[in-house]
C-alpha cells in the first residue's frame, strides 16, 4: 500500500481551502461559518461554525448577526453598560464558558483545560484571554512551541518520538514531537518549551538551554474526529519551532500523563511511520519542516519542494502579536 507523500502530509495539516487556488471550495467552506469578533474591535478574530453559533446559549454578552454572519462577544456590567476593561472582559468570558461548560452545549469542554490562551487585536494588543479547550469553538489563533529532539549516532540521525497516551483526548496513541504544548496568555516561547520539557519529558532546563530556535510554523487546519469534541472547528495555529541535538545519554522519560513511552528513531523509521498516518497531523507537519532544514528532503527528491516550504509558513487572516 502506498503511503501518503509529504504533501499528503501538509494538505492534512493545512486544510482549510484557500480563495487563491480553489475560489469556489474557499466560498462553499465559507458559507459554513460565522466571524467572530469583540464589540469595539473591528476586525474578525475567527471563525465559528454556523451549528456552532446557533447553540451557543443566550446572553446578553453576545449578539448574533445571522444576515451578515457575524458573532460579537459584547461584556457588559450589571448595569447594561460595555465592559471595556481587559480583566472584566476576562471574567465575564470565563463565567459564561464555565457556564457552557455545565451545560454540557460542546462535547470539546469536556476536555476543560483550566488554561488561559490569548487572543490578539489589530495592534498587536493583548485584547482577550479564553479557555484553551474552548478556542476551537471560536476558531481563534492559538499558539505553541514544538522541539525535535535528535541524536547524532554512529548510524546517522535519530530523533526521539513519544506516543500520546490513550487517555489523551485529543489523538490518542498518535506519535507526537519530542515535546510540544500551548502557549499561554503572558507565556514567552522559550519560557514554555522549557517548562514543557521538564513536564513531559523530564529534560532539565539546563539540558534544554542550548535548544535552537529556527522559527515558525504556521497552518489552518480544520479538526476531524481525531481532534476529539465537535468536527469542523477551525484551528489556525502558530507554532514555535525548536531543534535541539541531544547527548547520547540523555534518554527523554514521560515526566506525567501525556505520553506512554519514548522511541529513538531512525529517519527513515519516522518517514515511514509518517507516511502510515501515525503521528499526530501538526506534529507530521512539523517533522516534515525539520527534514527540509536538515537538507533531508531537498529539491532534488522532492517533487512538491516549493509547495512544502511555502506552505509551512500560511499568513493567516486573523490578528497575530
């Protein structure tokens, strides 16, 4: 059986169509959703499925536009007046999600993180903090760091590659990156790939230190029922992206409850494992990102090069600091 090709493997990933090359499937996706956005802020913060919109409980804090498509979050007092303040807004998206939550509205909240993710304005500005397992009922940008641990052995390159636990709500027993995990509100990248090391692969952070930082990933993607919760949520990520060459007495271990074990690779064995769906579809993304840094994937073998690369780095259509 062939496998899927390294553009199989972007087109996974970054699936949401786009109005350059496919205008009629970019329109007919379209139509499927509303755009969200905050009283006061002009621009759309994301997209939330029509379904989506139409559950969400009623409240005086949101307004829903169902001719122009458009759902507005509108914090308001005791008094009915707008809530302008950054901590109020806060609060008052914290009380009614939690609420959402209680209801049992969106099978995603059962997956309650109990983690703030931010959300950008226009200026670049910190203009809201929301749930992290609610983001994707928004379709807000969300943001993380991803780390390819690797090996430089007697027979080449190996990299280091954990299974999620099949507890995990989100694709569970799927291959993963050496270490990856959410970035949130007030976090700095490099401040949370370490933490993230040491919670799920107990790598000390004077072991991390030397980590290479060597840029970003970005996509959007459209969740399936891997992803757990509700299909169809959009989910535009930036990624941040780290390389870090391991000694070869330094042996990754499950530091908690996110993954089962950890399995030093061969390339060709992380090839392969990508091209039989294996691995968690970001994480084969980023994997495929290393390989072209790494000069394993070249122009000279890779048909798709130009698309890969360019693809790898999707400007978004939302607001990013």
């Amino acid at each position: 059986m062939v496998g899927k090709s390294n553009l199989d493997i972007i087109n996974e990933c970054d699936n949401f169509p786009y109005q350059s090359d496919n205008p009629e499937a970019y329109d007919a996706a379209f139509k499927s959703y509303y755009h969200f956005k905050l009283e006061g802020c002009h621009v759309t913060l994301g997209y939330v499925p029509a379904d989506v919109a139409a559950k969400l409980p009623s409240s005086k804090h949101w307004s829903l536009d169902q001719i122009n498509r458009i759902l507005t979050f509108q914090p308001r007092n005791e008094e009915g007046q707008p809530v302008e303040a950054l901590e109020g807004r806060n609060l008052i998206l914290a009380q009614y999600l939690q609420g959402v939550r209680e209801q049992k509205v969106f099978r995603v909240l059962d997956g309650w993180r109990s983690e703030l993710y931010p959300i950008y304005g226009p200026s670049k500005e910190l203009i809201l903090s929301m749930e992290r397992s609610a983001t994707p009922l928004f379709g807000v940008v969300t943001y993380g760091v991803h780390m390819t641990g690797y090996v430089q052995t007697g027979e080449g390159m190996k990299i280091w590659a954990p299974r999620r636990a099949l507890t995990k709500p989100t694709y569970p027993g799927m291959m993963d990156n050496t270490v990856a995990g959410g970035l949130s509100t007030g976090e700095d990248p490099f401040e949370c790939l370490v933490r993230e090391c040491e919670e799920e692969a107990s790598l000390p952070p004077d072991v991390v230190q030397p980590a290479k930082s060597c840029g970003t990933l970005t996509y959007f993607h459209i969740r399936d029922s891997r992803a757990g919760g509700e299909i169809g949520l959009c989910q535009p990520e930036i990624q941040y992206i780290y390389d870090l060459e391991l000694p070869s007495n330094v042996i990754p271990k499950p530091g908690d409850d996110e993954a089962i074990d950890f399995q030093l690779l061969t390339i060709k064995e992380v090839q392969d494992a990508i091209a039989q769906g294996k691995f968690k579809p970001n994480c084969a993304h980023v994997l495929v990102d290393f390989f072209v840094r790494h000069g394993i994937l070249t122009p000279e073998n890779e048909p798709d090069y130009i698309e890969i690369v360019s693809r790898s780095h999707r400007k978004l259509e939302f607001p990013t600091p």
